[in-house]
C-alpha cells in the first residue's frame, strides 16, 4: 500500500480519527473526508480547513479507502461495505487491543476490510489471531508518534510547582452505552463507568501516597452533566476536566487511571503510573501493555 491516488478517509470515534488525522497530516496524503461525531472535531483541530463529504461521493471520487473502527455508529461498516460494492480497496486501522471482532458486526451481519493496519506489534499479534484471512500490515502508529513529540516539549515547559500531594488523572469511558449499543445491556461487562469511578475514590488509599486531587475527563460521547454529581459527593478531592487536549491533562498528571482506554497507553508514553481500575464483577483488563497496574490487584479485592 501507498500513499498516491485519493483516499477516502473515514471517521467517526476520536480514538481512530486521531490516528487517520495524523496519518494525513504526516504523509500530506490527497484525500476526501467523510467524517462524523467526534471525528469531526479531532481534525478540526489538526487542519484550518476540513471539507467534509457524504460517503457515497467519497467512494466515487477516492482510489482506495481507509477507515477507523469506532463502536459508536454504522458509519466505517458501511463504508466497508461500500467500498465493496465500489469495488474500492478499503484498510481499516485498528486504533485499540480489545473487542476487534465486533467493530466489523452491526446486527449480526459482518463486513471486513480487505486489508487491516496496526500500529504496534501488541495489536499486530492480536489482528492475526482474531483475523488469520485478512493482510495485516504493521504501520507505525502516526498518533503515537505525533504525542511524542509533543510530550517532550510539554514537559519542558510543564511548571514544576507541586503541592502536598500526587494529581490523578481519571479517564472515563462509555461502556454502559458501547455494552448497550453493542449488546442491548448496559451491564455486559459486568459493570458501568460509574462503577468504576466510584470503586476507585472509595479505595484511593491504596495508591500508597497522598492524593491532592483527581481529575474526571468524560468521554467524547459522554453528555454534558454526566458527571456533576461527582463533585459533591466527592468535595474537596474531585474536579471535572476543564477541556484541555488529554495529552496535556495526562503530562500534567502523577498517575492516569482508566480501564480500558487508549489513555492508559498514552499514559505509558508519557511515563506515568498507570492503572486500570476495572471493578469486580468486570473482566480483567485485556490491554496487553505490561506496564499498567491492576486496581484490583493493589486493592487485594
């Protein structure tokens, strides 16, 4: 695969529309924009001027697609199978390590790309297991290597005052709707989001050191207010993300908690203590990234 002709480039989660906006970017690719959701904002932030088209003139215009794999809408499935029918090449990038299966099946019916690209040999070896009839190909990770280098220059220029005690960054994410959207239960898994927030404030003591505060950044999909009530229960301790890029709250942190987002892996970048703080009754975590701790482990519950 390469870089020449028009690709359709197709979005929806942040998650996969950082990776293809970085791709973009780095490789000055010549592209038609289908992008909806979070995804329309991620490249806002990385281009002056986003033109965004409908999928049908995309797949008409483009030489080949390349699409993410988001759980919250349609949008890159139907782009797969479009690009079938168009007898277009289309690439899906796997932006995470978990649920790889289900983010090609929407009501019980798949559709898979023709070739698939990772970004790290943890995702390469999970990518040939779930889909040993499918070319994987190992890129690096466009994303990864664009937060590098911002990392470097947001810690030297980090303030390096510090009060009594660490700065916990906590990560939600959306399970209770991707396990509803997915699954038609909110409680797939075994537990919510809410469930996880709270197991870990209640049992906070177990980081060993002092907590000065702790940061909540919602979800992209998360709908303002979520999480309000947070802030009273938890007086004193817990503050709401003001909305600055997660690369800067996680550099700003001591610790990025979470449970099974990209932000733990970003985390790992950016060297933090990082921890997964899946509750009982949950799965353990299925990141494969040997430098996150498990919550339940520190616990002993």
């Amino acid at each position: 695969m390469n870089n020449s002709g028009i690709v359709a480039i197709v979005a929806h989660d942040a998650g996969g529309a950082e990776i293809l906006a970085s791709y973009v970017a780095q490789n000055n690719v010549s592209c038609k924009l289908v992008l909806d959701g979070p995804a329309v904002n991620v490249f806002k932030r990385w281009f002056e001027s986003v033109e965004i088209c409908t999928l049908e003139e995309a797949l008409s215009a483009c030489d080949w697609c390349l699409c993410g794999t988001g759980w919250q809408s349609d949008l890159e499935w139907r782009a797969i199978e479009q690009a079938h029918h168009a007898q277009k090449l289309v690439v899906a990038f796997l932006d995470h390590w978990v649920n790889y299966l289900p983010r090609f099946v929407r009501n019980g019916v798949q559709h898979l790309p023709d070739e698939l690209w990772v970004g790290d040999v943890d995702a390469e070896r999970l990518a040939r297991e779930h889909f040993p009839s499918i070319p994987v190909q190992l890129v690096a990770n466009p994303y990864f290597i664009e937060l590098k280098q911002k990392i470097a220059g947001l810690e030297m220029s980090k303030d390096s005052a510090h009060g009594g005690g660490k700065k916990v960054l906590f990560v939600s994410e959306n399970i209770s709707d991707h396990a509803r959207l997915q699954y038609g239960d909110e409680r797939y898994w075994g537990y919510t989001e809410f469930d996880a927030i709270e197991y870990f404030l209640e049992n906070i003591n177990v980081l060993g050191d002092p907590v000065e505060r702790v940061v909540i950044r919602p979800h992209p999909s998360d709908i303002s207010g979520k999480y309000d009530w947070l802030l009273d229960k938890y007086a004193g301790i817990v503050q709401l993300s003001g909305g600055k890029p997660l690369i800067e709250e996680i550099v700003g942190a001591d610790v990025v908690v979470g449970c099974e987002s990209m932000a733990l892996v970003i985390g790992i970048l950016a060297q933090k203590k990082v921890v997964s703080c899946i509750p009982p009754g949950g799965p353990v975590c299925r990141l494969p990234q040997v430098d996150i701790l498990h919550f339940r482990e520190l616990v002993g519950k």
